[in-house]
C-alpha cells in the first residue's frame, strides 16, 4: 500500500520556516517541506533569505542600534508578530 503524501503550498512553507530551522517539525511535515523546497526556487530563496536574516541579526547588540533603530526594529516585529 503507498501512502500520498499531501504536497505543501508555499504559503504553508512560509508558516512553517521558523519551525523548520529550529527542527521543530515532526518527520512527516519535514519531509513534506524539503519536498516542496528542493524544485520551488522562489521558496529556496525564502529559506536562504531567512537563513542570512537570522545570521545577520544574530550579530546585532543593543549597543550597535541607535535609540532610533531599535525603537523601529521593535515596532516592527511587534506589528509582524501580532498578525
């Protein structure tokens, strides 16, 4: 017996990136995801986009940023986060 596998839509994969990277998904819908990843190229590019912004902002301290710059940077993810 052959088990179908519900493809991923690439709205799905943007909701499941961060879990993704963090290795969070169970077997099943990481398979799923690297699936979807390995012929969609906009959807490589998301993934490696995420990837470079996780690893740049990883780099930032609160000494780097302006008053200006953090004030923005918190808006910013307080708006994003509160979708």
């Amino acid at each position: 017996m052959t088990e179908t596998v519900e493809k991923l839509s690439c709205q799905e994969l943007v909701e499941l990136v961060t879990d993704y990277l963090e290795d969070a998904l169970s077997p099943e819908e990481k398979a799923r995801f690297e699936a979807h990843i390995e012929p969609c190229e906009g959807c490589r590019t998301y993934l490696h986009q995420i990837k470079t912004t996780i690893e740049l902002v990883g780099r930032v301290t609160p000494e780097d940023l302006t008053p200006d710059a953090e004030a923005t940077l918190l808006g910013a993810f307080r708006n994003w986060h509160s979708r």
